[in-house]
C-alpha cells in the first residue's frame, strides 16, 4: 500500500455502523420514486424524497422523456459552450426565465453544478461573498473556488448578516447567498430583511431555491415570488430534482449576469450539457406545477397536519415552515438506531447527524410529497411517536395520540 491507501484506510467510521448494524447510508430502492418504494421486495412508506410535488412517476412526465429520446437521442456528447446546446434546451430556459419574472435563465447538468459555477465565478479577489452559515454545501464549495472574501453570518440572524456587511469595503461587490428553504431545518430566509440590509449596504442577492421551487410562491416560484420581492433578488438558482422531477439545474438573473456567466463558469462550459430527456420532463413538470395548483395546496394541507401531529405527540420540529420538518433527536446513535427501527417497520426517513450538523442538533429528516394520503401520514406518525417512546426520546404517557 502507498501512503494514500495507508491514510485512506484509517478511516472506518462506515464500517463502525455497519458493525452495530446501524449503517442508514446507500439503501437500495427497487421501484420508482414514490409515496411507496419496494426495498428488499417489501413496500416501505416514503417519507424521505424531495419530490415535494410527487410527479417522479406521473405519466406526462414519463412520456415526455421518452418522446425526447425519440427525437433527441439518450445525450448531447458535449457542453452547452461547444456541440452540447439543443432547442429544447433554449426552450427551457426562456420558460425558466418568464416564470422567475428574469431577462434569461441558464441551464446546467446538475443544481451542485449550478452554485459551484455560479458562486466561484461572479466575484473577484478582492471583493465579498457573504454566506448564511447552513448554506448548502455546493455554495460552500463554490465559494472555496472564489478568490474573493468569505464571511459567513449566523443562520437566518440579521443581525450577524448587518455585522458582516459593516466589515466590507463599501466600493467592493457583496454578493449576499443564501437558501431560500433550508434543506434540513425546513425554515424560511428572512427574505424581506436581506433586501432591506442588501439596499442599505448596496450588496447584490442571490437565493438557492433548490426546496422552494414548487413548494412556495405564485406556481410555485418560489421565495422571491412568495415574498413579492422578485425584482429585489438579483439572482435566483433553482434545481430540477426536486419538485420537477428530473436532473440538472438553473440560474436566471438579468440579462448581463447571464451573458457573463455563459462564457466564464466553468462548470457549465466544462460539462456535459442535461440530456434531453431531463429537460423535457422539467417542462412537462412546469406545466403541471402551474396548471394544477391543488398540487401545492395539499402539499401545504399536510404539512399543517403533520406539524400539528408532531408537536401534539412533544417532537422539537425546529422553526420549519416548509414540508421538510426536522424532528429533533440531539444524539446521534438514537438517530440512526431511530432509522433502522422505521425502515424495519415499514417508514423510510433521513438520518442527519455529525459531522453534517453538531451531535446536540442531530434530527431525522420527514419530508412530505404532495402525493401522501392523510391515512399514510398517520400510519408513518404513528409508527415514528413508537419508536421515538421505544428508544427515549419522547415519554411514553406524552406520546399518546
């Protein structure tokens, strides 16, 4: 073994779970992306997806990729820069630009892509960024890319943004970057006050709207649109793999960002462009989204019900206010001992613990689809608040529906 492998090899915290049979990690669905999935051929109730729309397996969906192909082939054997850029493609984006209510959009092959691309690019040197500290990790990523100034403020505090914006020289950009919904915490940027402190300190807004898209705003427009402050956020990213069930991603800002950003980031010129397929389907799932609304209405009607639920049985759910509802553990062997015990019993979820959050903030991730029946939202409750009394983390005699 060389030196890599000797270090490589010193790291076993996997194969530790696995030895206590707690690994939660690569668990291997047979069947489509829905509110049931069939692992190790017995149906488990889906409540880790983030299809918030549930349109993985609607059939204009699937009919739409498949008519691509026939027409388009599997793959575009290049980058958008060079052979890679398809009609469908130009389609997409002027759809994407008209709903974020922006001169153009950008299309990349994944949403990672999107802020790696985007962040590391727009900013020099000697100028600012300025990131929310629970800002998904393809912002951070693309931020380390960035030769500019990186100040982080605490989450959804600010306070502590107005603190870091005080430290910038006032005639260097700030580009301010933030989630719109948080993916682990469920809550809502303070949207409004980052305008306010953005005008105030003539910086620049971007929102990654990976988990808005579909779930708030005018047809699902998210956060910008949910606030009406549309015109306020210079750039909006959105993903394709949530609510628009398909791969890739999105930018749409003003026309001179966008013109900037076709020919400078590198990871769009540098990829392979999203196949065909996937950018019918997005379109297909735009017209869905916006022409049937009581998709998003029911998406809400149950994550009112199922916070309700939570917090009657004692659950500390965070300060969510989207379908992802953190349901906090603050122990990490309780949180994957917690996962096995669901999966066994027919509920899937999303363990989050450390390194990804502090070993005190450590949750289970419950995500709804606007799919879920109210009886399967009971069944997945009911068999959570048992689980939950069965290792301690809530009293049995409060847990009584």
């Amino acid at each position: 073994m060389g030196i890599l492998q000797d270090k490589l090899s010193e790291y076993n915290a996997p194969q530790k779970a696995m030895e206590a049979g707690i690994y939660p990690y690569f668990r291997v669905i047979e069947s489509d992306q829905d509110t049931e999935v069939l692992i190790n051929g017995k149906k488990v109730l889906m409540f880790g997806s983030n299809s918030y729309l549930g349109l993985t397996n609607h059939p204009k969906i699937k009919e739409a990729a498949k008519k691509a192909i026939d027409k388009y082939g599997t793959g575009c054997a290049g980058s958008r820069f060079l052979n890679g850029t398809l009609d469908i493609h130009i389609e997409l984006e002027e759809r994407l630009a008209r709903l974020m209510n922006k001169d153009g959009a950008i299309c990349y092959s994944t949403g990672f892509q999107v802020n790696l691309g985007v962040v590391s690019a727009l900013t020099g040197r000697n100028d600012y960024l300025i990131l929310d500290e629970l800002d998904h990790a393809s912002i951070i990523e693309g931020s380390r890319l960035s030769f500019s100034k990186i100040f982080k403020f605490q989450h959804n505090n600010m306070k502590s943004l107005e603190a870091k914006l005080k430290l910038c020289e006032p005639d260097k950009i700030k580009l301010i970057v933030v989630d719109g919904i948080f993916s682990m915490e469920g809550d809502i940027i303070n949207l409004p006050e980052v305008v306010r402190l953005a005008e105030k300190y003539k910086a620049s807004i971007m929102v990654d709207d990976a988990h808005s898209i579909g779930v708030i705003g005018k047809n699902g427009a998210g956060t910008a649109s949910h606030f009406g402050l549309t015109d306020k956020v210079d750039l909006t990213m959105g993903t394709f793999s949530k609510s628009l069930a398909s791969l890739g991603g999105f930018i749409a800002a003003d026309k001179e960002v966008i013109n900037y950003l076709k020919h400078t980031s590198r990871s769009l010129i540098f990829s392979a462009s999203m196949t065909p397929s996937s950018a019918a389907t997005v379109l297909a799932a735009l017209d869905i989204m916006e022409s049937e609304p009581e998709r998003i209405k029911h998406l809400w009607d149950l994550t009112h019900y199922a916070k309700q639920a939570f917090h009657d049985l004692g659950f500390d759910t965070g300060k969510s206010e989207s379908p992802i509802i953190p349901l906090f553990i603050r122990d990490d062997i309780a949180t994957l001992k917690m996962t096995k015990i669901l999966l066994e019993d027919g509920v899937f979820v999303n363990p989050v613990v450390s390194p990804g959050v502090p070993k005190e903030d450590s949750l289970i991730r419950f995500s709804l689809m606007a799919t879920h029946t109210f009886e399967q939202l009971d069944i997945a409750i009911d068999k959570i608040a048992k689980a939950a009394v069965k290792l301690g983390v809530l009293n049995a005699e409060t847990a009584v529906k």
